[in-house]
C-alpha cells in the first residue's frame, strides 16, 4: 500500500533569502540531524545571469533500523538523490528527492518547495509532500513501513526547527538581511561558520544494491493540489490542536480530497478531524463514513432543519434534557436526567421519528455557537441522572428509540463527545448498559464514567469536571438548574399506532430528494415536461450504491403511463414502486426521441450537479441506468478486473437519490437557492459532460 503524505503550509517570518541562507547551512552535513551522515555534490550548474542555481547532492543517511534488517539488506547506509533548484529572480526553491538504495524494491520520492508567502513578501512558505511504497522487501515489508514511517515523521518535525536554529546562528553573527538578485549584482555568498566548515566525512561507498530503501530525512510525494487547499500549520495548532505530522496529511488530503470531488459541500476542519479522530486517522475508513454523513445531512435536510426546527410543546414540556453551563475545561454541559423522562409517553405522544429529529437537530444546532468560544474546540460534556430509572424505562419500543438515537449520533456525530458522566445507577442499569453498549463505539465508551448511589460526592467525582458553583440544586449543588422536572406525559397526548405510523412516514420523506432503485435491464425514469424554450433543467444527485450511466433524451411526444410489470425483468418481484420507467421497447433512438447530452458513468458515491438548457419545446427525460461493465474488445471473454467489478455489485441494484427544479433562463444564474447544500458551479463546465452541438450544459462530479 503507497503511504503519503502531505504537510501543511509552514510559515517562517524571514524574507526568502535569508531562510535560503540557513537552509544552505544544513549541507554538506548536519550535526542537528545525526543520521544525515554526509552529502557529495553530483552535479551544479549557474545561468549566466545567475539568476537560477541547480545543484544534484548524493546524500548518504544512515537509517535506524534492527541490526538484523540491515545485515539481511547487506547496506549500512542509504544513499538518496536530491536535486534542487533556487530561482532568485522568482524566489522559489523546489527540491525533488528519490532513493537510490534499493530502488526497485521501494519507491520513495519527495518534493518541497520554498516560496513566497502571498500576503507578505517579507515571509517564506514552506510546503511537503512524500509517498512510500514498498513493492518488497526480503518479507520484512510491515516492518520496513513502521520504520519509515516513524523516522519520517520525525524528520518532518524537527525540519522547522532547524532551519530556525540556522536562522538564529546567522543573527548571532549580525547577518540579519541579505540583498535580493538583481541582474546587475550576483548576491553576496555567506560564509558558512568555523564550527561547521570543517570537512565533512567521506561519503561511505555504496553497498552491493538490489533496489529499495528505507526513508529517514522525509523522502516521499503525495498529489498536488492548490496552495488554497493545504492548511497553515499555525493554524491547526492553535484552532485544531496538537497533531502529529501524519495526522496533519491525513486531514489535509482529505480536506484536498473533498475539494476536488464535493464541489461547494466542504465541511468545516473541525468536523472533517472528527471523522478521522474516530476512525484513528486512517484515510480510507474515515472518507466513507464521512461520505456517508453528508449523504445523509443531505437526505434529511439537516442543516435546513437546524433554523427551522421547533420542539413540539410536548417535548418542551417534558422531555428533561437541556444545556446547563460548563464544565472545568470549557465544554458546553448537557444535562439529561433520564430517570425522570417518561420515555414511553414520549414515544406515544410523538413517534419515534419525530424524538429522534429534536435530538439530532436542536442539540447539534446549539452545540455550534455554544462551543466557538473554549478551549475544546466542537466538543461537549453530558451528565446523565438516573435516579428514579426502573423497569418501565426499558419498554422494548423506548429501548428502540434509544438505540436508533445513538446509531445517528455514532454515524454523523462522531468525537463530538468530550465525556459522559453517569450519576445515581440503579440497580436496573446494568441491564440497559448491556442493551446499548454494543452500539457505542470503543473510543466513546472510554469517555464514561458511571457512579451508582452519591459516589459522585467522594474524591475523584463530580468536583473534579464541574465547578462546585454551577452543581445542579437536585444533585445537592446551589445553581438553579433550569431543565425541565418532566413527569409523565398525560395519556390523553397519547396518538394511536396508525397516526404514528404515519406521521413516521411523513417526517421520514419530508425531504426535497427522491430516491429510486436501479436494476440491470430496469432503469429508473423522471419525465419533465417544458412548455418554453429555453428553460433550465438542473438536476442535483448522488449515487448511494452500485454505478450508474446518466441520460437526458427529449421526444415530441408524451409516453404512455408508467408501466406496471409484476413480474419485472428477469421474471422476480418488481423493483419496487420508486422504479419508473417511461421510454417504450417499440420506441426507436433518433426517430421517436433523440439524445441531447452524451452519456455520463457516475461511480458509487459520487455526486452530480448539473444542468441543461432546453432548445425546444416538449418532454425531456432523465434517465438512471445500470452500468454493466465492458467486455475486452479483443476477446467476448470479460476481463479479471470487469469481473471482480461485478460481483461487487450485489443483486445487479443501484440506488440514486436526486433532486430536479426547471427554471427560467433569466432566472437561472443565482437562483439556485433549493441547491444550496451544492453552491457550486452550474455555471462551470466540466470534463466528465460534453456540451452536445443540441445543447449547453454543465456538470459536476464529486465522489
């Protein structure tokens, strides 16, 4: 597997010439970094003007690794080649660095880059990206890997402090500005000082190789991308924490990332470090469930909701839960007291979906202003009392509600959770502790702390995470608390199972997208009917599973009424209700209804914004269809990678949920208020949809 990494933008408060006048310092060698053990210059080279300076160096390092490791390799140093290119004229540095040593067993290779900084010419930019990956290595691949990668992420961080150091020596000797080049005037070497001119050790011959090397002064490449897309160091620090070095890649490529696929959708830092925080910084597991939150905030319209939304005075009046000040680190505090909500009335008098939205959208809602302000940047301390906790709390379709409740705020919440402090359980908690535990992730369940009876008084209890001033009265505090007492929610609030039922279903849908059902020989079609030229047909949606071809065709004629087929296409149930299909099997392509865009193949998990303007009059249809991969065209045998594609795609079904709107061509540009969660670029063309000579468009594929 390729490592990369990606750092973020390092700022030094020293104008470029005198930071490239410390980072000439670190050459032939560096005591400040031991295993930089000597350099040799390979090759220079000086334009006429002087203006541009390239210089190749051989570098030899010696790596710590295992004894063992290095006597299997047979090498005891690695050697890298760097090469660098200073332009005085543009003030920019680029490095490019790549292993030697056993080359053809692993590949790394690293590029840098000094600059300018863009607001402050008097500032340098520093940035980094590297990639390792380890095609073999006599079996001790795993191991091989650690060791890069921790002696790379030391590297990377002591980078920055030695370019300082040098930065210091060369104030220390009153060399405090170098003259930036001009044609007429070559700048003035520095020399370097007595305690680091001496000669370097020889640089060690090389051991037999056999290709492959193990990293150590932070040699490696990741994608580029946009300076705009790679966060300032000094700001993860101050506004993001402490995080390692690989951890600042993890969230800055995955930031990239998102901006290069979820045009205009792009979380906010912190809640993109939260989904990496809890799938413990690995890329891959974090982007899915990231993707599938903002599919979901998507679907239920989250981010509208959280302005719109307003309790139910049923809840206002007994659901016993509300935020109360801070505790001792500056979070946000919840106070829920459980033992006192009537669960089951709740439950009669509401639903199940109607709970579970006043928990996901008021509370997220308030979390945000409440939170900007401390120390704990996003983040939040509950205290549950279960006093007066019995057995009728553990009503089977209370219990339900409860676990649904935690699944949503597991999935789209993560890390969010600072601590949960239990206080006053009953004998019947462990009982529902082992109903919900199994829901609740690991790392969140080492954030509770549970107290039976008034333990909560003694040491190591509540004092120690709440000032004794803000102790709620009921749990023997002085600080009104001003969360509601509950009680049990009057019987005749109750509703009956079928106005539940379907006030579940009429919040469950109450969302702008739609969602149908793809299968293989069954395609899924959206008829819009356009009585003014001209119009704009804009279509917003994502595919939630398996992959899809999308098409828009315009016929003069109106096709006949969706078709009922009980039996549907391979002779098994139908698809489902959420499957229309409107194009006739007697229907020929060209004659009864032409093609006005080309297709586009859209992968699982991306998605599409885009749109069409409309040059005639009549029915235009959106079409969603299977993608059945292409058979080899030298051979009607399929091919290994086709195949393996396939089988991905369970029962041959796609999924899609999309959204339409027509608009008026004068109303077109600005209006899109109903895609606000895209905000992007219906006015941007893109390479994945070609304009037909029918037709403009543009769309947009985020995955």
């Amino acid at each position: 597997m390729v490592q990369k990494y990606q750092s973020p933008v390092r700022v030094y408060k020293h104008p470029f010439e005198l930071v490239m006048a410390a980072y000439e310092r670190r050459f032939p060698t560096c005591h400040l970094i031991p295993m930089f053990v000597a350099s040799d210059v390979v090759d220079e080279e000086t334009s006429e003007d002087g203006a541009t300076h390239k210089i190749e160096r051989r570098c030899a390092l010696d790596v710590d690794a295992p004894r063992l490791l290095k006597r299997i390799a047979g090498v005891d140093y690695v050697y890298f080649i760097q090469r660098n290119t200073l332009n005085r004229k543009e003030r920019t540095l680029h490095i490019e660095s790549h292993n030697e040593t056993f080359s053809n067993r692993v590949i790394i290779h690293e590029t840098c880059c000094y600059s300018v900084h863009p607001d402050n010419e008097d500032w340098t930019c520093f940035e980094q990206t590297a990639s390792l990956d380890i095609k073999s290595f006599f079996g001790f691949e795993s191991t091989v890997e650690k060791i890069a990668m921790k002696q790379y992420a030391s590297s990377i961080k002591k980078g920055k402090e030695i370019i300082e150091f040098y930065l210091k020596e060369l104030e220390d000797e009153g060399i405090t500005h170098v003259p930036r080049w001009s044609p007429s005037a070559l700048p003035q070497l520095l020399p370097r000082p007595s305690s680091l001119s001496a000669s370097a050790p020889a640089l060690p011959k090389p051991a037999a190789q056999d290709g492959g090397a193990l990293p150590a002064d932070g040699q490696s490449e990741t994608s580029a991308g946009t300076p705009d897309d790679k966060l300032d160091a000094d700001y993860i620090k101050r506004y993001l924490g402490d995080l390692t070095p690989l951890q600042e890649s993890c969230l800055i490529r995955l930031r990239q990332w998102l901006q290069e696929t979820h045009k205009g959708k792009i979380p906010k830092d912190e809640h993109i470090l939260r989904f990496l925080r809890a799938r413990d910084f690995n890329m891959d597991r974090a982007r899915e469930i990231l993707c599938q939150s903002l599919t979901w905030r998507k679907q239920h319209q989250v981010d509208y909701l959280l302005e719109t939304w307003t309790s139910p005075q049923v809840l206002q009046d007994f659901y016993t839960g509300g935020w109360h000040h801070h505790d001792r680190d500056g979070r946000p505090l919840y106070i829920l007291r459980l033992g006192q909500m009537d669960t089951k009335g709740l439950v009669r008098a509401l639903g199940e979906e109607s709970l579970l939205r006043h928990v996901r959208n008021p509370s997220a809602g308030r979390l945000r202003p409440a939170s900007a302000r401390f120390r704990v940047y996003g983040c939040w301390t509950c205290l549950v009392d279960l006093e007066g906790l019995n057995m009728r709390h553990l009503w089977r379709p209370g219990v339900k509600a409860l676990l649904r409740i935690i699944e949503v705020v597991e999935a789209n919440y993560p890390e969010t959770l600072g601590r949960l402090l239990i206080l006053r359980a009953p004998r019947v908690f462990p009982v529902l502790w082992t109903l919900v535990s199994p829901f609740i992730d690991e790392n969140t369940r080492k954030k509770f702390l549970i107290y039976a009876g008034n333990d909560y008084q003694g040491p190591g209890g509540l004092l120690d995470y709440i000032d004794k001033e803000i102790i709620p009265d009921f749990l023997g505090g002085e600080c009104m608390c001003e969360v509601p007492e509950g009680g049990l929610v009057p019987k005749s609030m109750y509703r009956t199972a079928e106005e539940l039922e379907n006030e579940d279903v009429r919040l469950w849908t109450e969302t702008i997208y739609q969602s149908a059902s793809i299968f293989k020989g069954a395609p899924h079609e959206l008829l819009i009917q356009i009585i003014d030229a001209s119009s704009v047909i804009t279509w917003d949606f994502d595919v939630c599973k398996g992959d899809v071809v999308f098409n828009i065709y315009h016929s003069k004629r109106a096709p006949q009424p969706p078709r009922k087929d009980p039996l549907g296409t391979h002779g098994i149930a139908s698809p489902g209700g959420n499957n229309v299909q409107l194009i006739d099997k007697s229907w020929t392509l060209g004659q009864d209804y032409s093609m006005v865009e080309s297709p586009l193949t859209c992968k699982e998990g991306e998605s599409v914004q885009g749109s069409h303007i409309t040059r005639w009059p009549g029915f235009y249809i959106l079409q969603w269809k299977f993608h059945s991969m292409p058979a080899c065209s030298a051979t009607n045998l399929p091919r290994v990678d086709d195949v393996l594609a396939t089988l991905q795609v369970s029962s041959h079904k796609c999924k899609v949920m999309y959204y339409t709107e027509v608009l008026g061509s004068e109303d077109f540009r600005g209006s899109m208020t109903s895609l606000e969660s895209s905000h992007s670029g219906f006015s941007q063309l893109s390479a994945a949809t070609t304009s037909s000579n029918q037709s403009q468009s543009s769309s947009m594929i985020s995955r």
